[in-house]
C-alpha cells in the first residue's frame, strides 16, 4: 500500500502546481509532456518488468523500481528547466512501472482466493485517497512552499516503503539461470513506445491525417508484428505467445483496457461537466469525482465474498451490469442537474467497476503459475494503461469536434459544452457496453470459487 500510494499520488500531485512550475521554469507549450513522458513511460515497461519478476523475483524488481521512482523524484526536484524535468518525469515513469504491477503481483502471491478481493480494495482505496490528498497538496506547495516540494515529498516515503518492502517482504525464488530475451524486451519497449506515443498525441501535437502521425502509428505497428516473430523464436520470452491464447487471460486483458478507458473518460470530464456546465466551483467538482473513486474500493473489498459464493465470473457480469447501467444514466444528466445526482451516478459505476475489475484480474493471477503470474499481471495493468491511452485519443476527438463545431474553445456556449460532454458520455457508455461482453467471454464458472489454489484453478481456468 505504501509503494502503491508513490505512485498514486505522483499521478495527481502535479496537476495543481502547474501553474507554478510554468511560472518558474517556462515552457508553457512543453506541459503536456510533464503527464504524457510519465505515462509512456510508466506503460511500456510494465510487460517487462513483470517478465523480470518471474525471472528473479519480485522483491528485486519492487526495490529496483522504488529506487528509481526516488532518483526521478530528486531529479525532478531539481530540475532547471522544463526539458530536464520532462525528462526526469520519464526515469520516475520508469520506477512507476515497476510498482504498480509488483505491488499486484505480490498480492497474488501472498493472500488466498479469499482475502485477495479485500486486500485489492485497500490498495484501491489507496488510489481513492490519493485521488483527494494528491491535488491537495500540491496546491500547498506550490502556494506556501515551493513546486519542488512535490516531488522532494517522495525521499521519505521511498525510503520507508522501501525499508517495510527490504524487511518484512520474503519470498522462495526458485533460483534457475537466468535467459534474458534482450531482443524481444528492446523490440517490444520500442513498439509500444511508437503505439501509446501516436495515441496520446494524436490531435494533439499533430493532426491524425498527418505524416508524423502515420508514420509513428505505422511503424509501431510494424514493430509489434516483428516482436511477435521475435518471441517465437525466443528461447525464453518476454512474453510468452501461448498466454495470448487462453480464452480467460484475452477476455480478462480486455476487460482491463475497457475499465482504463471509462476511467480515463470520467475521470477527465466529469468535473469539467459539473464546472463548466452546472457553473460550480473546482471543489464541488473534485466531491463530484470522488465518489467514484469511493464507490471503487468500497465493492472491491467485497468481491471476495461474493465470488465465494456465486462464482467469479458471475461476479464480474453483476459489476459489468451495474456499470452499463451507471453509464446509461450518464447520458440523462443536462445542464439542469444537480451535483448529487453526478456524484451518484458516478458512484454506481465505481461499484460495477470494483466488482468488475478486482475479479477479473484475480482470475487471471490464480489461472497462472508463480513463474507466469507477473507476466500475467504485467499485461493487465499494461492493457489498462493501453486503454487509457486510447481513451485520451477517442476522447479529445469527440470533444474537439463538438466545440469546432461550436466555435472558438474560449467562446464556446454551454450547450455546445454539455454536447461535447455528451459524446464522451455516450462513448462511455459503449465502453461499458464492451466490458461487459468482454467479461461475458470469460470461461464458466465451474461451480463457486474455493479459498484453496488448487479450487480457484479449477473454477476459473476452464
């Protein structure tokens, strides 16, 4: 929880000091890349890492990852120019996609089928309060301090999170000499690099029409076919092709990319729908989107239970279902809302999701062995990211074509708005639509999940 809590808080500390930052260093139109660096960065070596894992273990790769997460963050603290922060924000990237998996992978090696959904739920409820304490007090340093304390505020936290992981965390590696698929790694990190890169700034630094962003998108492409044929002749690979095969392992990374991208979507235009549109304050907003983030941990602490009872599967249609219709009620929210009636849609899509998204990824951990399960666990939280990235494209797309429609981003009316905003609504709601069928590609249930490894297999490997 405590390396998870890096991470989370990192990923919204920055927002309200930007201003700040702007202010001291310059390189207003650079901004952008401070979340952009950190997020490829972050993405593209999770399925490397979670290799790593299964080689040597998690222990190394947690502390390697927390380590360089505490050298990004002096760097950044130091950093003298908005170039060299950008960069500095891609080695804390870096460390970033280390911990988030790890810290998953780890639960899955150390709790039972039945205390792993609770033990989720805490580290989601890491994420929720890190959701409010983030912004927060990166407006009190960047108005009482100083920016740099942002980044500065992570040496202790590295340190003891890194000292509780050293001293508390064992676990039996079993030692085997080590063959690492250098080709298929650098192969792999350069594809996504091409891929998520175009998908973020696609619209954005360039015109999706254009060269630059053919050429990016393209040679991605090309790359990910070439690390395929890598990896068939790899004699260990990075990620092993017949994972890609199992029914359970594609339907539940497909879920995952659908909950990044319905995250992303929320969680970029819910309070921009309840400030711009219902005309409140950037406070009321953050109360608005942080019932979302409650609704998250509070059913995913519960999944455990339920899925002990009816079956996992069965447990992740109940979120998916709940999802769909959280989504549907999106679309009746108008400039005549209140903000509670916001807060409770979007807190119903939190509970569909928690119990969508904490059963699925259980599933996929206790369907694989510990010599693949930080793998498996790498391509999850990869595909999420991958979702969110595509999430930020289709998004941006929607809303820019409504308010060109509509006239200038500044002088747009508020009906042009709220129709922006409805059309990231409405995509949602597809998205939603496509987890739940994803979740419904998802083997049967044989019979109710047992708290033995051995059960769990057999229930949700089918």
């Amino acid at each position: 929880m405590l390396s998870t809590g890096l991470v989370a808080i990192d990923a919204t500390i920055i927002a309200t000091a930007v201003p700040s930052i702007v202010d001291n260093l310059g390189g207003f139109a650079e901004f952008p890349w401070l979340f952009s660096v950190y997020l490829l960065a972050q993405a593209v070596t999770v399925p490397v890492y979670g290799k790593l894992a299964d080689v040597f273990g998690r222990k190394p790769v947690m502390l390697f990852g927390i380590g360089l997460f505490l050298l990004g963050s002096v760097l950044c603290g130091l950093a003298w120019n908005m170039t060299a922060l950008i960069a500095f924000r891609a080695v804390q990237g870096l460390g970033a996609g280390a911990v988030q998996p790890m810290s998953m992978t780890i639960v899955g090696d150390l709790y039972s089928l039945e205390e792993r959904a609770k033990v989720q739920g805490y580290i989601a409820g890491v994420w929720a309060i890190s959701s409010v304490v983030g912004p927060t007090l990166g407006g009190i340093f960047a108005e009482y301090v100083s920016w740099r304390w942002i980044f500065f505020v992570n040496i202790p936290l590295c340190l003891v999170a890194a000292a509780m992981i050293g001293l508390r965390f064992s676990e039996q590696v079993q030692r085997r000499r080590p063959r690492i698929d250098y080709a298929g790694a650098t192969v792999l990190t350069l594809a996504l690099t091409l891929l998520i890169l175009g998908l973020l700034e696609g619209g954005q630094a360039w015109a999706w029409s254009s060269a630059p962003s053919v050429a990016v998108l393209a040679g991605g492409v090309v790359l990910l076919g070439f690390f395929v044929l890598v990896e068939r002749r790899a004699a260990d690979p990075v990620v092993p092709l017949h994972l890609l095969r199992r029914r359970l392992l594609v339907a539940t990374n497909l879920v995952s990319a659908c909950v990044g991208a319905v995250l992303l979507g929320l969680t970029s235009y819910v309070p921009t729908f309840v400030q711009d549109v219902l005309g409140t304050g950037p406070l009321v907003a953050g109360f608005a989107l942080a019932a979302l983030t409650m609704g998250w941990p509070l059913s995913a602490s519960q999944a455990g239970r339920v899925y002990l009872r009816i079956g996992i599967r069965s447990t992740a249609l109940i979120g998916g279902a709940v999802t769909v219709v959280g989504a549907a009620l999106l679309l009746l929210l108008g400039e005549s809302s209140g903000v509670l009636e916001v807060a409770a849609t979007v807190f119903l899509i939190g509970l569909g999701m928690g119990f969508t998204a904490a059963p699925t990824l259980i599933a996929a951990q206790t369907a694989a062995q510990w010599q693949e399960r930080g793998v498996v666990t790498g391509a999850n939280m990869f595909f999420r990211s991958a979702g969110s990235a595509v999430g930020v494209a289709v998004f941006g797309a929607l809303v820019n074509a409504r308010i060109g429609a509509g006239g200038e981003a500044d002088t747009v009316d508020p009906s042009t708005l709220t129709s922006a905003v409805h059309s990231v609504f409405l995509a949602t709601a597809v998205l939603s639509v496509a987890m739940l069928a994803a979740t419904l590609l998802m083997p049967r249930d044989r019979g109710r999940a047992q708290p033995s490894p051995q059960a769990a297999e057999q229930a949700v490997a089918g």
